[in-house]
C-alpha cells in the first residue's frame, strides 16, 4: 500500500484534542484535533456555532486553552500570545477589522512587519508579485477600498512576515460573487507560493474544491476528515453539512 504523500511531509502546525471557550465553564472546542503538513492548504467547514473561527484564534492565541496542545513544526505553541507566535511564523488574518483603515496600504504593510523592518523590501516584493495591483497603489488609503481590496491587504500584511503558516478566517465573507472567486483563486496562489494554509470557510463546496484536505467540525469536534474531492463526494458530507453550507 502506497504511503500518503502528506505523511511524508513534515507537520507544520499539529493541533491535538484541543479543549478550548471564552467563558470559564463553557468550551467551544470539545477535543478538536487538526494537522497541517508543509505546503498543504487545509479547509475547515461545518455549521454556524461549531468553533471554527474559535479553532483558528485557538491557535493565534486568541481563545483561552483548558486542555491539549498546539505545535509549530515540533515546538509547542500553546497560549502564546499573538505578538510572539508572529515571531515564530504564523499569521492570521481575521473576518472582520482586519485593515488599519486610516493607514495607507504601505503603512499596512510596514505594521505586518514591525518586527522585521529591514525586510521590507524584499517582503513587498514577493506581495506584490501575488497582489500586483497593490504595487501601485501604496499611497492609497486602507479605508477607501473595496471589501475586497481590503481582504487582499489584509492577507498582505499577515504575508510580510513570511509566515510558516497562514490562519485565514472566512476570506470570502461578505463579498460579491465575483469577489469571492478572487479570493479563492489568491488563497490558492498564496498557498502554491509555498505556504502553508488554513482557511475556515462558510463556502464549503468553493472551499473544498481548492483544499488539499477538509474538516468537517461539528459542536468542537472533528466529525470527519479527508481530502477535498473525498468530502465533496462523501454522501454524509453531503447530507448533512453541504446541502445548507455553500453553493
């Protein structure tokens, strides 16, 4: 039996039984388990309520953790803050507020790399090469733009750092249909740049038709997993969570 090609890959960011809420008694996550190998783009899906977005900030830091554990290729990460996870190579990019809208986008992009300013350049540089259209406009202020030009400095931004994995949530939210479509085609071309993607999505079908491999997650779980073609085509997929999740 041949050896799946992402066992042979190195885990980027490996997420086990992750018991994890906001209010002290009451968990989002009941024991979530997730795996990301290098140069995978991993979708996670399922209805309102079953803590994907909560996976997600989980990871960044954003959610306290009562039990379980998160790791970035082999070193433990649990509830590090967001500053110090940056650091170590991972970036997220929220749903909402996720622009500095009083900035300029090259003020955007210089904040997402505070950290790194002497790469600038050369990080502006591989952004630009996904998001020409940015280039020139760095003068342009982030609140005048469309709610999909703001999503593409918003991934700009998360990008400056070279992350070694990219946490997206609902990148096509609230956008027109042909807006959707081009962040779903820059997710793919970030991801195909080499790196490592995590994207919560409410747009299953869109979703699972450009991932590597899915998540179903039902009330903080994993209820199944698998490569995108096989929960597009999985007949319990499809009753219960793609017939009301997408289009």
């Amino acid at each position: 039996m041949a050896t799946p090609a992402s066992a042979t890959k190195t885990a980027v960011v490996d997420v086990k039984d992750l018991v994890a809420g906001y209010l002290p008694g009451v968990n989002i996550l009941n024991g979530t388990n997730l795996v990301a190998h290098q140069g995978e783009l991993i979708g996670i899906i399922g209805p309102n309520g079953a803590g994907k977005s909560t996976l997600l900030k989980a990871i960044f830091g954003q959610v306290k953790i009562r039990s379980g554990s998160i790791s970035l290729e082999g070193d433990e990460i649990t509830g590090l803050k967001a500053n110090k996870l940056v650091a170590r190579g991972v970036g997220f990019v929220p749903q909402n507020n996720n622009v500095f809208p009083t900035l300029s986008i090259e003020e955007n992009l210089q904040m997402g790399i505070y950290q790194r300013p002497k790469a600038y350049n050369e990080r502006l540089e591989f952004v630009t090469s996904i998001f020409a259209e940015l280039g020139s406009r760095l003068k342009q202020r982030a609140g005048s733009l469309s709610g999909g030009e703001r999503q593409m400095v918003a991934m700009s931004r998360a990008l400056m750092m070279d992350p070694k994995v990219l946490l997206l949530d609902e990148p096509s939210a609230g956008l027109s249909p042909v807006r959707q479509d081009e962040a779903f085609i820059r997710v793919s071309e970030i991801n195909k740049a080499g790196v490592t993607t995590i994207m919560v999505e409410q747009n299953a079908r869109r979703c699972l038709q450009i991932c590597d491999r899915g998540y179903v997650l039902d009330q903080g779980r994993d209820a199944y997993t698998g490569t995108g073609r096989e929960l597009l085509n999985d007949p319990k997929v499809i009753g219960l969570y793609l017939g009301t999740l997408g289009t």
